[in-house]
C-alpha cells in the first residue's frame, strides 16, 4: 500500500550558531489530506460526469487526482544534503 | 556571514595568515559542520549513498552529487519519476499543449502526448545504464546516476 510521506525532517545549520530543526510529523495532516482528497474527487466526478454527458473528449479528472495522490506518495524517500562553505542544509521526506 | 568565517577572512584581508592558511581554515571549518550536523539523529548520511551505478538489479533512486566550492547530494526516488511520467498522460489535452510550448520555450522540445506507458517503463529500466559526469572548468564536478 503506497501512503504519503509520515515525515518531513529539515535541518539547517550555519557555522557559529546552533542551527535548527525541524522534525514535521506530516502523518497529522493525513486526516485532512483525506478531507481534502474526498472532496475533490466528489467535485472531479460531477465535473467528469457533466463534461461525458456533453461529449467532451477528455474526461478523466478523478484518475488525474488519483494519480497526483500517488505522485504525493512516491515522495517518500526525497532526500537533498547541501553543504556549503559555513552552512548546511539537510531536507529529507519519509 | 558567520562570525568564524569573517574572523578568518579578515586575518587574511590583515595579512596574518596566507590564502592557503585560509583556505585550510575554512575547509576546517566547513568540516566542522557537517560532523556536528551529522551526529544528530536521522537519516543515512549522504556519505553512506552509492558512490556509482548499480551492476546489476533495478535501481530505485537517482543521484545527483555535485562537489566542488559547494557539496550537494540529492536522492530522488525513481517511483516518483515514473509516477510523474505516469501523471503526464492523464493530463488535459489543452494543459499539455502550453506545458510542450512552455517547455519548447525552454529549449526542451518533448512531447509528453507521444508518451506511452510502455515506454515509460523501458525509460525507468534504461536509466541504469545512465551515467552523467560533468566536469566545470571552476573545478565542479556534476555526476548523476541510478542505483
């Protein structure tokens, strides 16, 4: 089962301070990705249903929706280090 | 700025230390960093990733390495490649048309309508054998590859 990211952990640190991090628990916005995702599919399915009735040839805005669901998903695992001269940057999604 | 960074500059702009003592310094000091950044809890460091494409098997991420002045290391999961290739095909016709001419603009001249799922898959399995090795003339070096 593919689910989206759990969490996002950002660091960021600069030579001479303390730097920060920022450990997001993205699992808490599930409820209301799931929220967001029904209604849009609810609305993408009227908006499918409206368009097949008036002969439109494209007419796949649910799966579109599906598909950008699990391009959310395939996010897990993102990871970008950057370190510069006197600073550093660590972003990573999981 | 930081204070440690311009302490060292200004020894130099004083004359106190050499550019290589300098140099040396700031290397120390970017060192520094990374180990103490590293010592934190988390992820697999980017020194433990792949150093080069995988012999045999399906590779299941990219990277991009970039050293150099900057040290970048990014890992891209190749399911959210062949997802977003996926994506294109579902995309409205009139939307695809302006992302093609956006993307002409740019000089990258792809038609995603000529995209197949078939093809898609033979793309994702042929980025094995994918190696990008760019050597700048400022000393970067850029290598992509999936492993």
């Amino acid at each position: 089962m593919i689910l989206p990211p759990l969490v996002i952990d950002v660091r960021v640190k600069e030579a001479g301070t303390r730097g920060f991090r920022i450990w997001f628990p993205f699992v808490l916005l599930w409820p209301l990705l799931l929220l967001f995702a029904a209604f849009a599919l609810l609305v993408a399915l009227l908006v499918d249903a409206a368009l097949l009735f008036s002969g439109a040839r494209y007419h796949h805005y649910p799966l579109l929706l599906l598909k950008s669901l699990h391009l959310l998903a395939e996010v897990r695992g993102t990871h970008a280090h950057v370190v510069g001269s006197d600073s550093l940057v660590d972003v990573y999604i999981y | 700025m930081s204070e440690e960074r311009a302490r060292i500059l200004g020894m130099l702009a004083e004359g106190k230390i050499t550019a290589a003592e300098a140099e040396t310094l700031l290397d120390a000091l970017a060192s520094t960093i990374e180990e103490s950044t590293a010592a934190t809890p988390g992820p697999a460091p980017a020194s433990d990733w792949p150093t080069g494409p995988s012999a045999s098997g399906t590779p299941k991420f990219m990277y991009v390495k970039v050293t150099g002045k900057d040290k970048v290391d990014v890992k891209v999961p190749l399911a959210l490649l062949r997802a977003g290739l996926k994506l294109t095909s579902l995309i409205p016709p009139q939307a695809m048309d302006q992302i093609n001419e956006s993307m002409g603009e740019a000089g990258m001249s792809i038609d995603f309508n000529n995209l197949k799922p078939e093809d898609i898959e033979e793309i994702i399995a042929s980025l094995r054998e994918m190696e990008v090795n760019v050597q700048a003339a400022d000393g970067d070096n850029v290598r992509v590859f999936c492993a």
